[in-house]
C-alpha cells in the first residue's frame, strides 16, 4: 500500500467538548467552527440543549452557534450522554454547582464506566449524589454552594481533572489538585486562561483561582491528533509515499504517541504552526519507516492513553518486544480495552499479553489474518483497520461502523489517503 496527498481529520474531541460545554455558561453567543460532528458531541450538545442552551445542529462543515444563559437550567427529563464518558465527567463538575437536582444516564457500555472517581471529590466539595447503580449510571446529583477543594488524583485523568476545575468554575471556589503520573490533556486549563481564570502549576500541583469571566467567543477547533494517529500509523505502515495531515492540534499533553512513535524510528514532522485559543496547531508529514521495538514508561501514558491500541498494532509488526508500562487504566474505558488488545492481536497470530497493568507485544513479520471484536470501541476499531492495510494481512472486524463515535467517516477517509496515492 503506498499513500498520499493532504488530507484533514476531524475536529478535535476533547476541544469540540469544552468548547459546548463553556459556550453553555456564556451570556450571549458564541460560534465554534470545525467542532467534531461525532456522536459524542452530538451527545454534549443534546444534554446542554435540555439544560437551557440554544445550540444549533452539529453538522459537517457548518459553524456551530451557541447562545448560553450565563448558567445552567434545571432539566425535565433524564440526560441521555450516549457513549460519551466526557460529557457524563465533565458535565457532573458544571452541575455541582447549581442548585439543582438531575439524573445522568448513556448507553449500556457508558452505564458500566466508573464515576466515584468524580463524584468522591465532588462529594468533598459538597455535591450530593444518589447512585442508582453502584459506581456506574444512572446516577442522580444535587448541587449548590461548594467549599475549596484540594485533591491528591489517584490517577492522573483529564476528566478527572477538568471535572473537578469545572466545579471550581461553576462554583466559584479554588481548586488545587496533584496528578500523580505526567501530566494529562490540559485543553481545560489552556481554555480558561484565556478567560482570564488563574491557571497554574507549581510543584505537580494545578492550582485553579476563579478570578475571570466567561464570554461570549469565537473559536476554530483543530484536527483532532488522536484521530489523526490512525492516519499517521497507516502511513507509517505503508510501502511508499508521503500523507500531510492539516492543521491538527499538537498540544504537548496530546503528541506523546508521536514522541513513541519517533523512538520506534517513525519518519513524522511537524510543519507549518499556528496558535489558537492557546492551542498549538500545526501540520503532520508522515513517511513509511522501519520500525524496531521499545519500552514506554508509566509515566508517558497519560499523555498517550488514546493512542496505546494504535502503538500496540504498530508494535506487531517489528522485532521484539514491546512494554507499555502500568496501562491499567485501559480496562475502564468504552471497553476493557487492554485485555481486548491483547486477545485480538493474539487471534491474529501476535503473541501479546496483558500481564497485570502491562502490555506486553512480540512483534513478527507474518500477515496478520483473523476476527477482531471491538465490543463496540471506536479506537479498536480503527487500529485494527490500519492493521489490516499491511501487505496479505486479511482481518474482519466485527464493528467499523463505532469508528463514527469520534471519526466520522473514517474507513472512507482511510481509503481516500491511498487512492490519492495513485492520482
């Protein structure tokens, strides 16, 4: 397979999120072009419509408008969010501090993730919760006045994180919490300086100071880079060619797979940089390369935990072994993503092993060739589907079409960056 041309993906998940939810609380309107069309931003922007704000359709191609109220509205009926573990965190730390009851629900896979992550501190700070299902949904929570909050995270998680700043936002109090690994996602945090909110760190410690203001604005989110990592590893895979990804976000706490990716002598250069909204945006140029095996360390996984599904596939197809270090945390996403990766890379002749919180994969040179079950996870979905663009490789996968939960259009947009190829 030889690749080429320049090609976009879509817009930025975790962006495309906050920039609803923010849109939300602002008095007047805002517009925010290039926002993700997937099915999890449909979700933020159904439950925010419920909570009193105006939000025009989440369409390809059309600049979405949102007009907030300043703050939130009590809702009559059940917010339904989908797959979305973004929407569900982040939207519990907005509604702690409203004087309001609602109850959260999404589909069967998000009804099984884990919230006393969020709602233990949440709970600290004075929200009130009734669980109706153990530590999953639907899950009811009061809010109101809340107190200052200073955390210890147990596990450094952007949703965590940007739950508990959210909360201070809404709640107007300061919030001081310490990420025990490296450092994860900060889009929260670049967003809110710009409002004027004090944002720092010192000493491990995110120090959140509720001194700005939210206003209306105007924002263009860029390429989403873990979207655009499955591009990257289809190209990286290829026989020949060059692939330009435009105006993708290279955020530092986002691009730790490209920094793996070097390490295992992947050809990617950064070009033509921008910055938005306090976000770095840049251009990705991929060649084929010849990869060998590495080792990547717990303290790189936070800013890579998207990305593991893709790296472990690229890891298949080298000499040696490769670890990915305490990667735990995979087995409470849309699926218990570390034991899939290994049993599906293991049907297709790739000797690998989730031994404990590790992920351990013996790279080979055979065509990979059997069933993938993704269990309804966008991102095994799509690794696998790079995979299976290898010369004589033949994989089935149960469920492409869950790609749509962040990258629409995706098998289309794979296909297209290897006809444009032979144009």
């Amino acid at each position: 397979m030889r690749v080429g041309g320049t090609i976009r993906v879509p817009g930025d998940k975790s962006i495309t999120h906050r920039a609803l939810l923010i849109g939300a609380l602002a008095p007047g309107e805002s517009h925010v072009g290039g926002a993700l069309t997937s099915l999890d931003a449909r979700s933020s922007a159904r439950v925010l419509r419920q909570l009193g704000a105006d939000i025009s359709p989440v369409r390809p191609g059309a600049v979405v408008t949102i007009r907030g109220r300043g703050r939130l509205r009590p809702a009559e009926a059940r917010l339904h969010c989908g797959n979305s573990g973004t929407t569900t965190r982040l939207l519990l730390g907005l509604l702690a501090g409203h004087r309001f009851r609602a109850t959260l629900t999404g589909d069967a896979s998000l009804r099984r993730r884990p919230m006393r992550r969020v709602t233990g501190p949440l709970g600290q700070m004075g929200a009130r919760f009734v669980e109706h299902a153990g530590d999953g949904l639907p899950l009811t929570i009061r809010g109101g006045a809340l107190a200052p909050l200073r955390y210890a995270m147990p596990v450094s998680s952007a949703q965590i994180k940007s739950a508990l700043i959210l909360a201070g936002l809404a709640g107007s109090v300061e919030v001081d919490l310490l990420e025990p690994q490296g450092r994860s996602r900060d889009h929260t945090e670049r967003l809110l300086r710009t409002f004027g909110y004090g944002v720092t760190e010192q000493d491990g410690w995110i120090r959140f100071r509720p001194t700005g203001r939210i206003g209306p604005f105007d924002l263009q989110v860029p390429g989403d880079p873990s979207s655009a990592a499955f591009l990257v590893g289809a190209a990286t895979l290829a026989e020949g060619g060059e692939l330009r990804i435009a105006g993708v976000g290279v955020n530092p706490t986002r691009t730790g797979f490209l920094r793996a990716l070097e390490r295992m002598g992947g050809r990617v250069t950064i070009e033509a940089g921008s910055e938005h909204f306090g976000e770095p945006v840049a251009d990705l140029v991929v060649r084929p390369a010849e990869l060998r095996a590495t080792e990547v360390s717990a303290e790189e996984i936070p800013g890579l935990i998207d990305e593991i599904p893709l790296l472990a596939v690229l890891a298949s197809r080298v000499s040696g072994t490769t670890v990915f270090r305490r990667v735990g945390e995979l087995r409470v996403k849309e699926s218990d993503r570390l034991e899939l990766v290994a049993e599906n890379l293991r049907t297709l002749g790739v000797a690998s092993e989730a031994a404990g919180e590790d992920l351990i994969v013996q790279g080979g040179a055979m065509p990979p060739r059997g069933f993938v079950r993704t269990a309804g996870d966008h991102r095994l979905a799509m690794a696998f589907a790079v995979l299976g663009t290898v010369p004589g490789a033949a994989v089935r996968i149960d469920d492409l079409a869950c790609a749509a939960v962040s990258f629409p259009r995706f098998p289309e947009t794979l296909r297209a960056i290897r006809e444009r190829a032979r144009t």
